[in-house]
C-alpha cells in the first residue's frame, strides 16, 4: 500500500496548479483529454489538478484517505468498489465509453498484422493486469476470440496503467499490446501500427465519474463532472478518441 500513496504524492504534492485547485483522481487513458477540460474550466474561474492511475491504484487511495474531489474510473467495477466502500458522494454518471485496439511497434517486428497473430509462438504481448479495466477488457476479447490460453502464454509483462503500455510498444520493448483507441494519441501516433478488433469480440469500455465524498472543493468538483457531459465537454472527449455518453445532453 505504500506504494500507491507514493504514487499519488508524486503526482499531486508539487503546487503546480492554484492553491485551490480541486483534484481528480481519473484513470491514466483519460490524461489528454481531462487536462484539456481543465483548461476550458479554467476560464470560468476553477482550476484543477490531477492525478492520473490505473483505476484500481486510484479506488485504494481514496480507500487510504487521500485527498480527492472527483473520482472517474476507466470501468463500473472500481467506481462501484468505491461506492460500496462510501467514498462517493451521490451516484456516478457514466460520461464516456471507449474501445480497444491492439498496437504495434511502427516497424512491426512480431510480424502482427490481425490479432490471431498474437498467439503464434515467440510473439511478445503486453497486457494490463488483471484487476486494472484494460487488462480485464483485454481478457474478454481473448476469451471472444477463444484465443485466451495460446495469447496469455506469450504475454511478457502486465503493467498497472494503460498508458504504460503505451510507452513500452513505442520503445519497441515488445510486439503487440492491448489499449485504449483514445491512447493512439498524435503524440506517439507516429511510432505505433494500430489493428482493430473484430466486432463480434469488441468490448466497449464505460467511464463513470463521481465527486467524492467530503470533497474539499465540491462545487470545482460538481462543476468539472456536469461539464463532462454538456455538448462541449463530449467533444473534448470524441477529439481524443472516445465514444460518447448515451446520456450526454445536448
């Protein structure tokens, strides 16, 4: 447990932002598109920090006591942990889905060019761990596909985040990874070879998001949360690659 209050403290203990920034807890996939969010808050007075992790390093904290105005998790299953365990108040709003994709190094040296490529043997898969929503929706896939047991034994590392997978297929560290299409950002675009899934074996990931319960700055909370799902903030996010929230209003 140490080593996620750590975590949390490397990310939001510097005083970069205002000295009465709210802070959201999110999910490291929506790092892009949440700090540009902030900066279309920030016109109307309310600034922001962040803290960006997978989602279940993210509910721990909140769990520990850490500090927190708004929570926004990258699946159901940690925001409900959170609510079961009274961190939340009121009740989540989903305001964005998102799907997967498998990428590639740029110069593809595993040869994968459709995701049953990944279970021919010496090929090098990154995964998400388990109890992290990339590597659970990961799974679901292989499962879809029944390709589950040949995929997991090629997998050479789980990592905590998304965006850690990222950085490691752009380094050419391994062959073939699973993340968010929203992670295909223009900032690694170039490096990366992005396969779709097949439709009949896509999962669509639900973000929800919820402010926190006795959050020490409630109202920037409230109002960074109900702009998420007004006209602009859904297409902050469908920029970066998201899908939009059935209940978004327009």
């Amino acid at each position: 447990m140490k080593r996620l209050v750590l975590a949390f403290l490397l990310v939001a203990s510097p005083a970069l932002a205002a000295p009465d920034a709210a802070t959201i807890f999110a999910a490291a996939s929506l790092s892009e598109s949440f700090q540009d969010v902030a900066k279309e808050l920030e016109k109307t007075g309310k600034h922001y920090r962040f803290n960006f992790a997978g989602s279940q390093q993210l509910a721990a904290q909140l769990e520990q006591g850490a500090p927190a105005d708004v929570f926004a998790s990258a699946d159901e299953l940690w925001m409900r942990y959170a609510k079961e365990h009274d961190l939340l108040e009121g009740d989540p709003r989903l305001f964005a889905r998102n799907r997967l994709v498998v990428v590639t190094p740029k110069t593809n040296p595993g040869r994968v060019d459709r995701i049953a490529d990944l279970a021919r043997p010496g090929v090098k898969v990154l995964l998400g761990v388990e109890n992290v929503p990339v590597g659970r929706y990961a799974r679901q896939v292989l499962a879809n596909l029944h390709l589950s047991r040949r995929v997991l034994a090629n997998v050479v590392s789980q990592e905590e985040n998304v965006k850690a997978i990222v950085t490691k297929i752009a380094l050419g560290e391994a062959d073939a990874g699973f993340v968010y299409a929203s992670d295909v950002t223009p900032g690694v675009r170039g490096k990366l070879r992005r396969i779709a899934i097949p439709d009949d074996a896509e999962v669509i990931a639900d973000y929800p998001i919820a402010v926190a319960k006795n959050a020490p700055h409630a109202e920037a909370a409230r109002a960074f949360v109900d702009y998420l799902l007004t006209r602009e903030g859904q297409a902050i996010l469908v920029k970066h690659g998201f899908l939009p929230a059935e209940d978004a209003r327009p």
